[in-house]
DNA sequence: AGGCATGTTACAGG
DNA sequence: ACCTGTAACATGCC
C-alpha cells in the first residue's frame, strides 16, 4: 500500500478533479452518489496511507478513505479504457485515475477531513510497522496475549498493515516457526521479529510492493518484491537459507495459508 | 463439473 | 477483552 501511495502522490496530487463516474457502486460498502457533487471541481491536496487503508485529502476539506481488498487496485491513463470490474473513475486534465475490485471486498467512505482519524476502520489500529512506536519493548508487553505469533502479527490492533504475504516472510527472515504461542518468546527472539519486519517491509518497499495476480498498480515497473519471496507459494520446495530440498510446508491458520521452513524455523 | 484456493476485514459468538 | 470462524465476491486451477 505505501507503494501505491507513493505512486498517486506522484501522480495526482495538486490536480483538479473535473468529473467523477461511478460504473458500480457495489462494493463492501455502497459509493455514494454524493461522491461526484462533494469532491468534482476540487483539488487533492495529499495522498496518506494508515495500514492498509489510503486517504486523499481534498483542498475543500473533505477526504476520502480508500481500501483495497484482496483484489482491488488503480490504474492510471490519459483515456478512459474500460475493463470488467471498474468501479469508479476520476477525471483530471489529462488523465483519469481508475478504481477496479473484482471481488468488491474493497470500498470507498467519504469523511469531513477532521472526523477522518476517528473513522472506526482507524480507531483501532496498532503503530505502523516502521515507526518507533513499535519497538521490542511495545511487542514484548503484548506477550500475553494467546495466540500464536503468526496471528499476533495479522492482527491489525496490534501492528497495523501486515498482510499474509508478509507475515510468512517475516517469520522466515526471523527463523520463528509460525504455531509459536507468543507467550514462548524470549527477549532476543522478540528483538529479531521486531528488525525482521523492519527489515522485509523496507526491502518490499524499494522493490515497489508485491504485485500478484490482480493487485496491479500501474503499468509503471512496480511489484517486484514477488520475485524476493522466500517462502510465500513454495510450497514443497528447496529452503532458500538452509538448502534443503522439500522443506516448504504450508499450513492454515486461522482459515489464511502459511508457508515455512520445517528445517530452520524453530 | 464441482470443490477448493486466493492478497482482507466486519461481525457474531464463544 | 480477546480470539476465531464465517461471509461478502469473482475467478482460476485441479
């Protein structure tokens, strides 16, 4: 999501809206038809990100709050082409900014830009992942807790904006097996997960985010970080790390997939 | 053909 | 208060 953010801020911030059509407002949650009167002929100030979720500001002082879902993505263009499953589009001078969710778990709310941070989708959420805000100390307070430290590391009350994906990763990079109930980790491990996500987002970044499938942002060269994946989809596979062959299990928790080494994560 | 899997989260219920 | 299962939906793969 940061890199999609960064990819709008450069795109479309400072720009006026001209026009904006809705081509299926069924999302997660309905658009609203006051959308185009609320934001038409105003310009977008910012683009910020909070865990997963985007909010553009708009110089009337209204904004609005983005989510993807599993599917959802935007595409930019100097025309409008249309594909199955675009939802919503914006018309700038030269270009139009379009919002396309084929599963339609994603959505869009409007909010005053003052009431946005107490939006019940932000209220809750934990510290950003690469603020100092999560440290070892704040994670080693939260050992308490009963579950195990694949979930904990999901649950976005605790640490905002850690997908599946990620959280696989993490756990690989930090050689800790993904059914350890954080009440088991010691001081040390806890250290290395915290670095261990500082370390996979950082590096997620610059490679331009994880594009799989449907979660296109542009056709700028973004999404790279698939190809650094080190455990996510091998199932069945050689380790990366310690070379050996067929280690890669997968398993559910909580109905989501995990993929990790039964050779070196302990 | 049909069952299962897929990047998320809101909500119900234990 | 916290945790887990389920549902929302469309598509692709065995």
């Amino acid at each position: 999501m940061e890199t999609v953010r960064i990819f709008l801020e450069n795109h479309i911030v400072g720009k006026k809206t001209l026009l904006i059509k809705i081509e299926n407002s069924k999302l997660r949650f309905q658009i609203s038809n006051e959308i185009s009167k609320r934001f038409c002929n105003h310009m977008i100030t910012k683009i910020s990100r909070s865990g997963k979720y985007l909010i553009f500001f708009y110089s009337n002082k209204f904004s609005l709050l983005f989510h993807l879902g599993m599917t959802g993505y935007f595409r930019i263009s100097n025309y409008y082409e249309r594909k199955k499953h675009d939802h919503l589009m914006f018309y700038f001078e030269n270009q139009v900014l379009i919002f396309n969710d084929i599963r339609k778990f994603g959505f869009v709310k409007i909010y005053e830009e003052e009431k946005i941070k107490f939006s019940s989708h932000l209220i809750g959420m934990g510290p950003e992942p690469l603020s100092d805000r999560f440290s070892a100390e704040y994670f080693f307070k939260n050992l308490y807790r009963k579950t195990n430290i694949k979930n904990l590391l999901m649950n976005q009350s605790f640490v905002s904006g850690l997908g599946n994906i990620y959280c696989s990763e993490i756990l690989f990079d930090s050689k800790i097996h993904p059914i350890r109930r954080v009440s088991s980790l010691s001081k040390e491990e806890v250290g290395g997960i915290v670095k261990s996500v500082k370390k996979t987002l950082r590096l997620a970044i610059k490679a331009g985010g994880t594009t799989i499938k449907n979660f296109i942002v542009s056709d700028e060269k973004v999404g790279y970080f698939k190809n650094k994946l080190m455990v996510y989809g091998r199932e069945r596979m050689k380790c990366k790390r310690c070379k050996m062959d067929n280690v890669i299990a997968k398993i559910k928790q909580s109905g989501r997939s995990t993929f990790f080494c039964s050779g070196c994560q302990l």
